[in-house]
C-alpha cells in the first residue's frame, strides 16, 4: 500500500531540486528567456526560483 505523505513528500523533494537546477542555473548567469526555452518553465516560474 502506497502511503499519501510519502508521495508527497517525494513530490516535493522533487519540486525542490527543479527550483534548485533553475535557481543555480540563473545565477550562474542564464537569462529568464533562455531559462523557458531549454527547461519549459514561464518567466514567473523562474523568478519564483531565484528568489528563494
């Protein structure tokens, strides 16, 4: 049997990670434009990200 929190929580480890590849990717110098088109992410994903 599959345990809710346990999905979840995986879920958001998962969410987690992306907004960390996206974050240190920005700040390594990537602009938001070329951050939507190589992850497929909106311009407000990306500064939701950075702003950690």
């Amino acid at each position: 049997m599959n345990d809710p929190l346990l999905e979840l929580g995986t879920v958001l480890r998962q969410a987690r990670i992306k907004d960390l590849e996206v974050f240190e990717t920005h700040d390594g110098g990537v602009t938001q434009a070329k951050l939507t088109r190589t992850h497929g992410i909106s311009a407000a994903t990306t500064e939701r990200c950075t702003t950690m």
